[in-house]
C-alpha cells in the first residue's frame, strides 16, 4: 500500500510540474525587477547593485543546479563558491518556486531597504495559489528558498564589502588631471576601495589592465587636449538621434537637478539593472526553460560584478580628470556635459567594460546576431529600442557616454576592450565547467 501512495505522489507530481511548466519562467525577470526597483529607492551604486545581484541570482542557481545535474556545480567556475546546500529534509517542494523565491529573499536579507521586497514575496505566493499550487508545496519551497537565501548571505560576508566603510577616506590627488568632485552636487568618490573585493570568476581586480590612458596636458596640440576638444564639440553638435542614445543609456542613479537652491533627486536604474533586463527580455524572446533563464541570469550578474572590480582598480588607479572639469577649466568655461557626471574617475568606462564583458557572455550563451528590442527606458519614457545583437548593444552603450560628455574616446574604446577580456574569461571559465550555450547553436 506504501509503495502505491508513492507511485502515485510521483505521478501527481509529474503532472502537476508539466502543468507549471511555463509558467513559473514568466515569474523570473519581475522577481528581477523588483530587486531593481529596491536598489533605485536606496540608490545603490552602480558596483554594489551587480553585487547584490551576483548573490541574488546565484541563489537561485544553486537550487536549480541541485536538481538539474546537466547544470554544473558553481565551485566549477567561482573559486569562492562554499558549495550551497538544498536541503528539503524530506519533505515534496518545488525547485522552481523555491529558485524564484529565493532571488527575492537573498535581496530581502542583503539591500538596506530589503523589506521592503515582502510585499513582492506575498504578491509571489498569491500568483502561486492561483496557479493552483498545494499550499505545502509552497510552505516547503519557501523554507527551501530561505535557507538557501541564508547560505548566500553567509558567503558573502567575506568578500570584503563590509570593510569597505573601514577604510581611510579617499583624498581627490592633489595636481593637474586628477579627478575632482564635478557639479552640480559635487558628490564624494563613490566606492574608492571596490578593488579590494572578492572577484566572483576572474582571479583578481588587476588580471586584466587597460592600456595607459593618454597623459594629461594642456598644450592645444597635445593628444589629450585633442580628446577634450572632441568631446567639446559633440556635446555643441549632437543630433536627436545621438541625444536619445545618451538618455537611453544613461543609467546614473546619482542625477541632481537643482532650481535655485532646492535641488532634486532623479532616481534611475544603474547599468547592471538595465543589463538584467537586457538578458530577461532576451531570455524570453528565446523561449528557454526555466532552468536556463535561471543559468542565464547568474552568469550575466557574476560577470558584471567581475567588471565592475576590474573597471574600478583601474578607475581609482589612474584617478583620471573628467572631461566636464578639463573643458570648464582650460577650454570653454560655460560648457556643460549632456548628462550628469557620474561621482568617479574617468578612466575606463564603466558602461563601456560591463557592457562589452557581458555582451560577450550573453553572446556565448545565446548566440551572435542576436536580435531583440529593448524597452528597458520606458518607465523613463524614453523609447524602445531595437538592437541586431548583443555586441551591437555594447557598441552604443560604449559611444553614449561621449555624446553625454562625460567619457573621452580612450576611455571608451580600451574599456571596451577591458571589458571584453573579462567576458573571454568568464567564457573559458563557464565552457571549461560544462556550460553550454542555451540557444542558437
């Protein structure tokens, strides 16, 4: 008689993940999303908010990588992964709701305003009920998902993030062509120490440096003056199209607007969201199964948390001035930058290394010539936009940062390659583990 209740358990079982099959897929990108809209309400910096989305994400891996065997275990690929455990203690859940869940609880325990993705986790299980979930399977997944959101936690605290408060206060470097705070708000340098964090996939935050940046002069025939003057006179000539380009791209979740003297904050999404989006539109345009929306998402968000440590050695090694300061001061005095400077060194590129390192990986896993719309910007009303591959992405992302004036080409094009570098390497890292790409090939 046991053994019938078993066998029938396992075809109620069966029958039930087929009729969930999809479904569950769909919850993944808005369980994304609303880490997303936590980080623009707290005003996460950019290299931060792809930390919270490693771990995230990875949680999410973990669950979905112990109960698909053709999906590697992550000590195959992240050298500091402790081997997170699933424990079910017995009891029947369902990996899916316990993976999806389990995004939403690790950036509950990890974002300073964490609780407030409750009210998502309740809106999550009423989609569950409706869907027609036993009420224990949920409770089960759930406890899954909890536990497995607390193991995250627990890696990450020794990645260094929390010493980062510890210590000394950066200092702009005194001298022609270093950095300064730029207005309007003239924010302190954000994240001066990120260098010194844990690499989730690379081996260390200086493994893969960028060219030398061209040397600071003010002599009008020097290279240097040369890029000033470029940046300068696109900022005086940019078209509609080049200007749209720039917003689309913007992602500064720093923008201040001031009138007089009360000065407004602009909330926005920062690179790594939009590249988050980026890679749950195209996972569902490719139609890929839970399992490997999942796959998918973990590896974009440990290679822009990689990218992000290695643009910023670079960044706070070079210390670069920022193109708004060089023109106010030696070039034109009333010109001002299309978008706001961001509170950083100039050199590289932020937006140009993230998004080359994960338009490579994105481009391993789904393919070259990869055809999609992105409406990322829309709650920004800014419009759709239509891209023929991932690396074309990358390209425009690079370039809006000279339309907007606050990145000189150099920056540009060697941040891109920088980026790109990382990317190879996650790619050598993740095939070398067993992952295969997901689609198109």
């Amino acid at each position: 008689m046991k053994n019938w209740m078993i066998i029938l358990l396992m075809l109620c079982q069966t029958g039930y993940a087929q009729q969930h099959k999809n479904t569950f897929t769909e919850y993944i990108q808005p369980a994304v999303f609303s880490l997303s809209m936590v980080m623009m309400h707290d005003v996460v910096n950019p290299p931060a908010a792809c930390r919270f989305y490693s771990y995230a994400m990875m949680s999410a891996y973990s669950i979905v990588a112990a109960h698909n065997k053709q999906i590697p275990d992550a000590k195959r690929f992240i050298a500091s992964y402790p081997g997170i455990a699933v424990h079910d203690s017995g009891r029947v859940y369902d990996y899916r709701i316990a993976a999806v869940y389990s995004i939403l609880e690790t950036g509950k325990l990890m974002l300073p305003s964490g609780f407030m993705l409750e009210k998502d986790e309740e809106k999550l299980v009423l989609l569950f009920k409706k869907d027609k979930v036993p009420d224990s399977i949920i409770r089960n997944s759930i406890a899954v998902a909890v536990d497995v959101a607390k193991q995250a936690v627990q890696w990450s605290r020794p990645d260094g993030y929390t010493k980062l408060s510890t210590r000394v206060r950066y200092t702009p470097v005194k001298g022609e062509g270093y950095w300064y705070p730029t207005p309007p708000a003239y924010i302190e340098a954000v994240e001066p120490h990120w260098k010194t964090l844990r690499p989730m996939v690379i081996d260390s935050c200086n493994q893969f440096l960028p060219l030398p940046p061209v040397p600071f002069s003010k002599d009008t025939t020097s290279a240097f003056y040369a890029l000033n003057k470029e940046v300068r006179d696109a900022g005086v000539n940019l078209n509609m199209e080049q200007r749209v380009i720039a917003s689309f791209w913007d992602c500064n979740p720093f923008a201040v607007s001031t009138y007089g003297h009360m000065a407004i904050g602009f909330k926005k999404i920062t690179p790594g969201g939009h590249w988050m989006n980026i890679t749950g539109i195209a996972a569902r345009k490719a139609q890929l199964d839970f399992d490997k929306t999942v796959l998918v998402h973990a590896v974009a968000a440990v290679t822009m948390m990689d990218a992000f440590i290695s643009c910023w050695d670079s960044k706070y090694t070079s210390n670069r001035i920022r193109p708004e300061t060089y023109i106010n001061k030696y070039m034109d005095v009333r010109w001002k930058p299309l978008l706001q400077t961001p509170p950083f060194p100039e050199y590289t590129s932020g937006h140009s290394v993230v998004s080359s390192a994960v338009a490579t990986v994105l481009t391993y896993m789904m393919g070259d010539n990869f055809e999609y719309e992105d409406n990322t910007e829309e709650m920004f009303e800014i419009a759709t936009r239509k891209f023929s591959s991932f690396q074309a992405a990358c390209n425009e992302a690079a370039i809006s940062r000279l339309y907007g004036g606050i990145h000189f080409r150099d920056a540009i094009e060697n941040g891109v390659d920088q980026g790109h570098k990382v990317g190879e390497k996650v790619v050598e890292k993740i095939r070398n583990a067993g992952i295969v790409p997901v689609y198109g090939r």
